[in-house]
C-alpha cells in the first residue's frame, strides 16, 4: 500500500505555491522503510554493542600496548620516552571531551541509530592507522580519534 504525501515547503513562506519534487520524496520514503526493517534495527544493535565492547577495548589499549612499545621488536621507529607514553594515554580523553559535540550534531541532524553507526567511523580509521602505524604521530593520531568514537559512542548509545 502506498500512500501520497503532500509536502509543503515551509522555508518560502506561506503563501508560496512551488510544488516539491515528488521523486526526491519517493526515494527517501524508500529509503526510510529500509531503515525501517526489522533487519535494519537488529544491525544497528548489534553494531551498537560492538561499538560498546570498541570503547573498552580503545580505553585499555595503553595498558597491554606501552609495555609492547619499550621492547625492541616493535615497528615504531624509536622508542617512546615517558613524556610520549603519557601523551598516547592522554590523547583518548582529549578526544573523548571533543566527540559528544559531534553526537550531539548528529543525533539532532541524522537520529541516533545512524550517529551510532557513523561513530564507528573514528575506530575503524584509528585501527587501520594501528595496523600500519611507523611512527609515533600516528599513534597520537589513532588515539585521538579513538577518543573521538568513544565520545560519539558514549554519547549516543549510553545518555540518549
């Protein structure tokens, strides 16, 4: 069944009589019933808790890591110094004060279920730049968007 809606265009006033572009809106009404489904709403969830369990792993990466970091067999290429090691640990809060600026944003703008899923974005990145990291800026790099995801994720999943 599929119904008609007439929109009205409330940014040109009252009296205006544009009409508003019925394939636009048919398209997104599609796509709102996918986002809609019952398939959709359990991969949300599910990426949801994973975003959670992310966030505890992002938060006590320093732990196991910074011993790994002072033996000579990793891919960094010099040693941290204390001062670099209280760095890498700092570096997630500093992300995480700025992320719920974004969540706020984006659950305004997108809804949550979606900023939810895009907050996954920062951990991703963070993990590639893991996987490849040489130097210490990119660790510095990759946590600080760990914080960034961790104050999206924080945000949206636990306080909304």
């Amino acid at each position: 069944m599929s119904e008609r809606y007439d929109y009205k265009e409330v940014a040109l006033g009252e009296g205006s009589s544009k009409p508003h572009k019925t394939g636009f809106a048919s398209s997104l009404m599609s796509v709102a019933s996918l986002v809609s489904s019952k398939k959709f709403l359990y991969f949300a969830a599910c990426i949801g808790n994973l975003a959670s369990l992310t966030c505890g792993v992002a938060s006590s990466w320093t732990s196991p890591e910074i011993p790994k970091f002072k033996e000579n067999g990793t891919s960094l290429e010099t040693l941290p110094t204390a001062e670099e090691e209280s760095w890498i640990g700092s570096l997630l809060p500093v992300g995480a004060i700025i992320g719920p600026f974004f969540a706020g944003f984006g659950a305004d703008k997108f809804g949550r279920k979606y900023t939810l899923l895009l907050g996954n974005v920062p951990f991703i990145l963070a993990f590639l730049i893991a996987c490849f990291a040489k130097s210490l800026l990119y660790i510095y790099v990759l946590r600080f968007l760990c914080g960034l995801g961790v104050g999206l994720t924080y945000t949206v999943y636990l306080f909304t």
